[in-house]
C-alpha cells in the first residue's frame, strides 16, 4: 500500500477492509460503524494548502531526520490549523559562527526556532541564531534547551553579564543555568545529585503557573497548565531579579515559583522560549496551541 502521507494510512487501510481481517481473526462481533470523517476532511485540508511559510530549525543533529519527529509533525500539524503549508530546514548550528553568517543563512526564513538538545557542541551557533531572531525581529520558538540559550543571549546584553553561561558548559563565574543543586537546597525535592548525573532530569509531566497579560497566557488562556519535561538545567533562581529588570519575562513558572518554565521578551513580535515540550502533546485533531500561534504569527507576517 502506497500513500502519500502516513495521515492517509488509516483511511486506506478501512478501503483494503482489514478491519473485517481484525474482527475475522479474533473472531469478534462487527457491530459499530466505524467512523473515519475526522481523517478525511483532515487529509481534504491538507490538499488544500496555498500558502507556504520557511521555518528555520537551528540544531546539531540536522542529519538525523527522525530525531526531532514529534517536532515535525507538531509543526505540521498546527500548519495544517493555520491552512499553511510549512517547509523546514535543518541548519547546522555549529557553523553560524557570527552575524553575517546568520544574515547569509537565516535572512530567507520567516521563523526561527531552536529545539531542545544537550551539550555544548553548536550552541554559539545557536545563540546566534537567537540573536538575529531579536534583532531582526523574526518569530522565535526556543524550546528546552533552546529557551536556556535564549535567556543566556539575553543576559549577554547586561552590562557586566556579557560571559552570562550555563555550567553545562563548565564552570562559570555567571551560571545563570544550572543544576538546582548548584543554587538551592531543594535536591531532595527534585532528586537533583551532582553524583548521579543520570538521576537528576526533571522528567514527565511538571504544573506551570502563566502570568496574566502575557503571549503564553493569551496562548493557553488559562492560569495554570501541565506540559512534559525532559532537562537537568534550570534557569537559576538567583539572576532572575536582575533579567527581568532587564527586558525578560518570565512569565511561566513552577507552582512554588523557583523554577522558570517560560520566557519572553518585551518589543518584538512573536519571541517566546519554554523549558518544557509543548510537541510531545500535539496530534493532528489537537494540534498544540503554542506551534498555533506561532505559525500564525509567522503567516501573518510572511508575504
């Protein structure tokens, strides 16, 4: 069986009846009609989209095409919610290098978006890419790590925080991201041992509290929310005071309101980073509402 997308599987599957091959073997009882109109006008749609907007995704594993699968479909399928098409490119992080080189490889694009990703390797390249999002006033989605590097971006621009860095990296002088454990006594909490590297994510479903007047508020429309996690890296309690004086907000937090859960930025059009995976929670009949936004966005200011 030949389709063009895996969306049309289940339709094709019901035309070759082997749903009557399932009930026959197991020797059920074929009594409801099984009904597959949610996929076929969610197919018709995708016949017809006219218009195409370009999502750059700065990454380190952009010859891996399935190691950020649930992001691509997630941005598939609020593109298909917008009526869009959206084309993606995968851009080496490691070689945007400067500004110019941001400029020669990120101009084309409507939107810019760094997924989440461990380790040091490429992130210059990434906080780059964040930079020229912010000056030129791109649409920007930073997600896990991608937030982390952007609020470190962002803290670069502060007066005597210019080697602003993330103790990923080794030892800083200014970790405004590390582990919990190297800014508060709350390990036993979130089970954080510096010892034991491998038990100290923050893994599954964490509650955020939005703050009201916020895109991220104005996205969920509600105050409080449950999104899954995956990271060891926390922005550090102990410089938020001093980034929000300084043109971020943080306007997602943890019930106890220790640990940011998402970021802003204050005079662009569409700039948001959470430390969470909103596209570990879209499907194709709800696809998640922050990949909505941000691709609507995108789309209205694409020509």
């Amino acid at each position: 069986m030949d389709v063009d997308s895996i969306y049309e599987v289940p339709s094709s599957l019901f035309n070759e009846k082997i749903h009557l091959r399932i009930f026959d073997f197991f020797n059920l009882k074929y009594e409801n009609k099984i009904n597959l109109s949610k996929w076929n006008k969610f197919n018709k749609k995708i016949g017809k989209l006219n218009k195409t907007i370009k999502i750059a995704i700065v990454g380190k594993y952009v010859n891996l095409s399935e190691s950020y699968k649930s992001l691509n479909e997630a941005l598939f399928h609020s593109g298909v919610f917008n009526n869009v098409k959206v084309n993606l490119s995968w851009i080496d992080a490691v070689g945007l290098k400067d500004q110019s080189i941001c400029k020669k490889n990120l101009s084309i694009y409507d939107g810019i978006l760094v997924p989440g990703g461990f380790g040091e390797r490429g992130a210059l390249g990434k906080i780059n890419a964040i930079k020229f999002s912010r000056l030129n006033k791109k649409p920007f989605l930073g997600i896990c790590f991608g937030m982390q590097l952007a609020v470190i971006e962002s803290a670069r621009n502060i007066k005597g925080y210019e080697k602003a860095s993330s103790t990923e990296f080794g030892k800083s002088d200014l970790p405004i991201i590390a582990l919990i454990s190297e800014w508060t006594g709350n390990s036993k909490i979130y089970k954080l041992d510096k010892s034991k590297i491998g038990g100290s994510m923050r893994l599954g479903s964490y509650e955020s509290v939005l703050l009201p007047n916020t895109r991220i508020f104005d996205i969920y429309k509600k105050k409080r929310i449950s999104e899954r996690h995956r990271h060891r890296y926390e922005v550090n309690y102990e410089y938020i005071n001093i980034l929000e004086k300084n043109g971020i907000t943080f306007s997602g937090m943890s019930p106890d309101m220790k640990l940011a859960e998402a970021m802003e930025i204050k005079n662009h059009p569409w700039f948001l980073g959470v430390q969470f995976h909103p596209e570990l929670k879209s499907t194709p009949f709800n696809p998640h509402p922050i990949f909505n936004s941000f691709i609507k966005k995108i789309s209205q200011l694409s020509k």
